[in-house]
C-alpha cells in the first residue's frame, strides 16, 4: 500500500453567513487552496502580508464574490484564474517574485505527482456536463473538493482522498469539510483536476518546504 496526504486548512460551504452556500462549493475550494500557498509564502517571506480573512465565512464570501460565482456554479477555467488572481497578489503583497500557474491534469499518476510535489489539487466532479447522465451514480453530482492525497492499494486499486467542503442536514445544521476516500477509475469520466504551482525567481520552488505527510510509501 502507498498513500500520500497533505495537511490544509478545509473551508465548508454550509456554514452558517455563507450566501449562496449551495453553490458556494468553488470557493471553498479556492479558500483551501489559497490559504495553503499563504502559509508557505509567509516562512518563505518572513514578513507579513496579505491574508484571507481570519473569519472562514467572510473568506468564502469574499472569494465567492471575487471569482464571479453563481448559483450554477464555477467552470474550472473561472476557478483556475481565480487562483492565478489571488496568488499573484500574494505575492505583489509579500514582496516576492514569482508567479502562480495553473493547468489541467490528465490521470490519476499526474494527480498523484502534484500531491507528491506537495501542491494540493482543486478537482470537480461533474457527470452533467461530462455527459454521464446514466450508469453508476457518482460520489458528487457536480461539486468541487480539494484534492489533498492518494491511497494505492497492493492490488492496485486507486483512491483520490478529497476535502467534501461539508454538507447540510434537513434540520438545517451543517457538517464541517470532512476528507473523503474516492475510488478514481469509476470517477475518471466525470473529474476534472486543476493543479496550481507558485513558482518563484531566483529559488527553486523546493525551497517552499512542502507540507506533505506521506504514508507507507
């Protein structure tokens, strides 16, 4: 068995203040995502700079407003620009220089090389606009999660562990982001993966000490 899992900070979507928290899924993600490339770029830095807000709701909230999200929810080329925009302020507002990039992964061993790189992943699921409207249901209709590890079985079965962003009861409390355990080959057809790397000039990009925990590898 190999498995690889990178600590964050999880957003969730329910919480209570959020507005439009169904569709609010997308920025939570980028909140996660965002928030993990701040703690880097601050030991990087040294010095202090500009931070999502401390409050989590007003962190989505203002993410969601940001980023252009609607009730339908995010497409990954709004989200992966999003993460561009922000992370590049960061760095304006630390004083380093570099820039943030993103692109699309294809597979699950890409996807296991950006978690291994020690870079978290944004990654959707979508069987609407995959096409997949029949068959095996999938874990998410159309959702966005955080892509924080990787569980490889002895006989090879593969496992994308992900942040949820939460849920809701009928009651009308919410459950926090928990880590959930995704089988990948009945998913591939409906995930879309987003990987995000902030390069900087002058060091090379190992010197941001990834924050990675790997397992039995």
């Amino acid at each position: 068995m190999r498995q690889n899992r990178l600590s964050f900070y999880p957003y969730t979507q329910w919480e209570t203040g959020i507005r439009s928290p169904s569709s609010a899924c997308g920025p939570a993600a980028i909140a996660g995502i965002v928030g993990f490339w701040e703690e880097r770029l601050a030991r990087k830095s040294g010095k202090p700079f500009g931070r999502l807000p401390a409050d989590p709701v007003q962190a989505v909230n203002d993410i969601y407003a940001f980023s252009g999200g609607t009730p339908l929810g995010m497409p990954a080329p709004v989200l992966a620009f999003a993460l561009r925009r922000l992370l590049n302020k960061r760095l304006r507002d630390s004083g380093l220089p570099g820039r943030a990039a993103t692109r699309r992964l294809s597979g699950f061993e890409a996807y296991c090389a950006e978690i291994d790189a020690g870079r978290l992943v944004a990654v959707k699921f979508d069987k609407w606009f995959s096409f997949r409207w029949w068959g095996q249901r999938p874990a998410f209709d159309y959702h966005w999660t955080v892509g924080c590890g990787y569980r490889i079985e002895d006989d090879g079965t593969a496992f994308l562990l992900v942040h949820d962003a939460g849920g809701r009861g009928k009651d009308g409390t919410f459950v926090r982001s928990r880590e959930r355990q995704i089988a990948y080959e009945p998913h591939k057809g409906v995930l879309t993966m987003v990987g995000v790397q902030v390069k900087l000039e002058g060091c090379g990009e190992n010197s941001l000490h990834p924050l990675s925990h790997p397992e039995s590898r």
